[in-house]
C-alpha cells in the first residue's frame, strides 16, 4: 500500500512540474 501511495504521489508532482513548466514556457 505504502509503495502505490509513493507512486501516486509521484503522479501528483509530475503532473505539478508539467503544469509549472507549461505556465513557465507560456510565461
């Protein structure tokens, strides 16, 4: 259980610095 709620916030920060990169490059 521990390991997929590693992955899942995992998910959670890629998706966070794809969404900051985008705003950056938009920027």
């Amino acid at each position: 259980v521990r390991e997929v709620r590693r992955d899942i916030a995992r998910l959670k920060t890629v998706q966070v610095q794809k969404r900051n990169g985008a705003a950056a490059d938009k920027g």
